[in-house]
C-alpha cells in the first residue's frame, strides 16, 4: 500500500532539470557528514557556550540512532520516483548527482527531516547568534528547505518528512523535560540519553556497523565530557580533600565509558567493525577534551608545566642510554675504583 498522495508529479513540476543538481546539494544540508561538521565546528569554536554544543552534540548522536531504531521498526520502502534520469545528466555530473541525490534503504520517517528538525531547532535554542526569533525563522526555513528537497527528488513521500519533523519536535519536547530536573548537568544527561538510544539501535538493527559506530561515538563524547567536567570541579576546589568527590564520581564515569572502547581492540580482529566504533570513540573523547585545554588558562599551565618535566625526564632518559654515556660512566668508575684501591694501600702501608 503506497503512502503517497500524488504529490510528486506538482512538486517535482516546480524544479526545471537544470535545477536538479541544486536541489541535491540543498539536501545535503540534513545529511549525515554536514551536520558533523556542523556541530562539530560549533563545539570546537563556542569557548563561551560549551555545555550548549555539547547538547547538540548529544541529540545528534541521539536523534541518529532514533532514526535507525524507526527505520527498522516500520521497514517501509521508499518511493523510487527520481527527480530526472540519472543518464539524462551530462557524465561529469552523473557521479556527482548519484551520490547526492539518491539513497537506498528504508524510507519511513526521514531521516533528513528529523536530523535537521533536531539539530538546527537545538542550534536556535542554544546559540546566542542574532536574536532568537531569527535563529527560529533560519532553523524553520532550513527545516522546509530539506524536507522539499527530499521529496522533489522522490526520496520520501510527503508524509516521511512531515512525520520525521513531528517526531524530531516530539523528541525535543521529552528531552526538554529531562533537562529541566537536571540543570546542571545537560551535557551528561544529552550524552547519556545517545548512548540509551544508539544501544536501542545496534539491536534492533541486529549489529549494524553504522550502529556499532554510533555506540562507540556515544560512549567516546561521554567519556571526553566527564573528563571536561572533571578538570573543572578538580580546579575549582580550595582544598585537595574536596576533589576526591568529583574524581571518583567523573573519573569513574569516564572509565567505564571508555573501558569497552579499550577493550574491542584486545577482542576484536583489527579491521572489525567494533574496532572502528572504538577507534572511532576515542577520537570524538580526544576531540572534545582538547579544545577545552586549550582555551583554560589553568589547565594551559598544568598541560606546559606536564609538558616541560616529560620533554625533560625524555631527554635525561636518551642522555642516559647513549652508548658515550655508559663509556663515561664506565671510565669514571674504573677511575673512582682504582682511586679507592690506592687510598686503602696507603692505609694498609701506614
């Protein structure tokens, strides 16, 4: 049974085929790569607003593996009503128009459609660019944008991108809820919430690889946090007895997300797709701690000052085990020895 309406042939009607290629690249904005970038610049770029990226960064990762967890649970096919031929393309925009404008898979609710509902709607609410009614207007705009061009280009019917939106808003309103019991803790409570939904996914979707990654990613940003987390409370104490708190509650949690991330690669064979995922978590908890380090000024000094005494003890290491340096140490201690051995003859003699 379709869940069209007819809705193609007016919606498609409206874009000349010189337009096409356009129409693919505007779709790119709800694509997977863009949005990474996207909310990765934000979080690596946004001193001032790190808790704040760090939830869009959280409900990407979330929103991804709800649409996977969807996807899988109603397996409906997509339309497969191209926008315009793919041999009707001159050859050097065929590659190009294959790889953004078509898409295999299920087809309900978009994936596009939600994505962009989640992250740009977040990106509105979060940021502190322009006024908030402008931030609203954008995010809505880019919203219809790619849910137009997910149907011109007969990837979803009009009723996919319309329930990927309302799912996306639903979604959002139950994590604003939970936010609001935890003020002070929306980076852990957004991580925490991707890690639930991409185990959700990896076994609904019986261990995709996409799954396993975005496990992996999960577990990785979460650990990346803690340690963030954990250098704040650790420099903000007076007293060293007052840490032992924050690093057993943050130290604790970052250990056991990164445990299994460790772990897959003495489990796994190299090139398995748990190995990527580990891979994969700890680079995202690498990307996430390391700008933070570079934009604390005290975190800066324990870094040079770290930074200074390995450079050192390396240093005094390779001065230690150069071969001119055992012949000294040897030369000096035949000197020292014989030296001795005088000085007890001349006691002996007296």
């Amino acid at each position: 049974m379709s869940r069209g309406i007819g809705e193609f042939e007016p919606i498609q009607e409206l874009v000349p085929e010189w337009a096409a290629l356009l129409v693919a690249l505007v779709t790119q904005l709800g694509d997977v790569w863009f949005l990474a970038l996207l909310v990765g610049c934000v979080y690596w770029f946004s001193a001032s607003k790190r808790e704040d990226a760090t939830v869009v960064m959280g409900l990407t990762l979330a929103g991804l593996s709800l649409i996977t967890v969807l996807k899988h649970v109603f397996a409906l096919p997509r339309p497969g009503q191209p926008l315009v031929a793919l041999e009707t393309l001159p050859g050097l925009l065929q590659s190009l128009y294959e790889a953004t404008a078509m898409a295999s898979g299920y087809g309900f609710p978009s994936g596009h459609a939600l994505m962009t509902t989640i992250v740009y709607v977040t990106l509105a609410r979060r940021l502190s660019i322009g006024t908030f009614r402008r931030r609203t207007l954008a995010a809505a705009t880019i919203v219809a944008v790619v849910c137009f061009s997910r149907v011109a280009l007969g990837l979803h019917y009009l009723v996919d991108v319309v329930a990927g939106v309302a799912v996306g808003l639903a979604f959002l309103f139950v994590v604003d809820r939970l936010l609001a019991r935890y003020p002070d803790e929306h980076g852990t409570i957004a991580l925490s919430l991707a890690i639930v939904c991409s185990a959700s996914a990896l076994g609904v979707s019986r261990v995709e690889p996409d799954t396993v990654t975005l496990l992996g990613a999960s577990l990785g940003a979460f650990g990346g946090w803690q340690l963030v987390r954990l250098g704040g409370d650790v420099f903000a104490v007076d007293r060293p007895s007052s840490a032992v708190r924050p690093l057993l509650f943050r130290g604790g949690l970052a250990t056991a997300a990164f445990a299994p991330l460790f772990a897959t690669f003495e489990y796994f064979r190299l090139l398995s797709p748990p190995v990527a995922g580990g891979a994969v978590g700890l680079a995202l908890g690498a990307f996430i701690t390391v700008p933070v380090l570079n934009h604390s000024e005290r975190a800066s000094k324990v870094w040079t000052a770290l930074v200074f005494w390995l450079t050192m003890a390396a240093v005094g290491l390779r001065y230690l085990l150069r071969p001119s340096t055992w012949r000294r140490g040897y030369v000096g201690g035949r000197r020292c020895v014989g030296r001795v051995r005088r000085w007890l003859r001349t006691q002996q003699s007296g």
